[in-house]
C-alpha cells in the first residue's frame, strides 16, 4: 500500500533505510476501537457497587454527553484526567478489576466497533504487531486488549500502595507521550515507522500519527479532520455500533426526576451547540 503523503518523520525515517522492520498498527481506544469512552463506559457500574456517589454518576454523564459530540480539547482532557484521578483515591484495586471484568462483557464489548474488529483482525493476519496506545488507565485498557486478543498496550499509569490507587498518576499517555511510546516500541522491537499505521479520533494524536507511514483519522473530530485533509490522510468512519449515550435514571442516582429533566437539557443544548458551533485499510488499497 503507497500511503497518500509520508509525515516528514516517516519520510526520513524511509529515506535512512529504515524499510527492513516488522511492520506494526497503533491504535487509539476511545471513539476508534470503542464508541464511547472506557473511563465513562464502566461508570454505572462503580455507582451500582458504590465506589461513585450520585452526584459524580451525573457529573460522569454530563461528561460522556459532550465527549461523545464534542469531542474533548487537550486541556479538557488534562481537567478530565485530574478529576477521574482525584476520586480514584483509595479504590482498591483487586476490587476494580473485579467489577471491570465482570461487567466487560456487557458493558464495553457491545461497544466495540466491527469495523475496528475487522480490522485488527486484518493487521493480525498480516503478521502486523497491533498496539493499543491509549490515555486511559491501563486496569481497563488491558481488559479490552484481552479481549481483541491484542498482547501490547500502552496506558495511563496510576499509582498502587498497599492495594489501593493513591489518586496519583505515573504516567499519562496523551499527545506526545503516545508519539514517544511509538518512537520507543519502534527502537525496542525493530518497527519500520515508515511502513506502520497508527488510528486515531482525535487531534491530541496528531504527533502519534505523523511517525508512521499510514496515518488513518478514525471518526475524527474537527482539528484531526482538517490536519487529515491537509495532509492527504486517509479518513475513515466506523459506524457499527453507533455511540449511545446513557443517563442514569433518577432511582440510580438517588434525585428528583426534574434534576435529571434538568440535566438532559443541559445535554441536549450541549449537542446543538456541537452541531452548529457557528450560532489497516482503506478498501481501494491492499496490503
């Protein structure tokens, strides 16, 4: 497959002979492999086990409603993450891994997009090495992974002591730590960069994308959407499942009905405005 434009880096890195390496596909999570978003899919089930309050049950879906149409700025992320972190604190972690892996099944496998399946499934075939390279936690991250039969993963690292998360983050894996953890993964295990794919929704990825040969904008948002255009990147969009968005009623989250009328409001004024913010594979190729 002759990509449409070589990034500068997967340029040079071709032009230096770099051609005789394993060839690898590096994929986002969130909105690109699943249509929603992991840290908000397992979130009625920690209020169902009591790790959440109401209070922060609604907070999360008012979260997911405009991530889900809006998409988040690079800042919104940064103030998503503090929070997520914040009320981690004292979680113990066998018992979150418990409730994610009891609940993978049906609640996040369902969202899993078939064309991103098929996809891998494809990359797989090839012989290709697929990496998720995602900035959400890696305790839930990994259970996806498992379940696409993908062996790497590169996550959000929090902090473990004594059993339980401490609040703080190790490691977080957004932006330029993706584009580092492919330059990384490269050197460890001989990737041609330049004969690799990356896929990603969103703009934050743009540094990841740009080092690999075949960059595919996946349901992008707007900023990854025009650099795509101007690039001459292939753009791809997964539709199946569509992306559903799930308040939580008023008996699980312990309100009055006209809060949560109040607060679908909120939701659908956020979806007007986002729609008018004014007032491996591409079928054609083959491996």
């Amino acid at each position: 497959m002759t990509p449409h434009h070589l990034s500068p880096q997967a340029a040079s890195a071709r032009r230096s002979g770099a051609s005789t390496g394993k060839v690898a596909a590096f994929f986002d999570l969130d909105k690109t492999i699943i249509a929603t978003s992991s840290a908000f899919a397992f979130g009625r089930e920690f209020l169902a086990n009591g790790l959440i309050t109401p209070a922060e049950a609604l907070h999360m879906s008012l979260a997911k409603a405009s991530y889900m149409f809006a998409g988040q700025s690079s800042e919104q992320m940064d103030a998503t993450r503090d929070q997520l972190a914040t009320m981690v604190a004292g979680w113990k972690v066998a018992e979150v891994r418990d409730i994610a892996r009891e609940t993978m099944h049906n609640v996040v496998t369902p969202a899993i997009y078939a064309e991103a399946r098929e996809l891998i499934s494809r990359h797989r075939a090839a012989g290709h090495e697929v990496v998720i390279v995602s900035a959400s936690a890696s305790v839930l991250v990994e259970l996806i992974a498992h379940e696409l039969g993908i062996e790497r993963v590169v996550a959000t690292r929090l902090e473990e002591d004594n059993g339980e998360f401490t609040g703080k983050i190790l490691h977080y894996c957004k932006g330029p730590a993706k584009a580092a953890a492919l330059s990384e993964i490269a050197a460890e295990d001989n990737i041609d960069l330049a004969a690799s794919y990356a896929y990603s929704d969103s703009a934050t990825d743009i540094t990841m994308l740009e080092l690999v040969g075949h960059p595919v904008a996946v349901n992008p948002d707007r900023g990854m959407k025009k650099h795509a255009l101007d690039q001459g990147w292939d753009i791809r969009t997964f539709k199946d499942p569509v992306p559903l968005l799930s308040m939580p009623g008023a008996k699980e989250v312990g309100i009055g009905a006209s809060v949560v009328a109040g607060a679908a409001a909120i939701v659908a004024a956020g979806i007007w405005l986002a729609q008018h913010p004014t007032g491996f594979l591409n079928p054609k190729h083959s491996a």
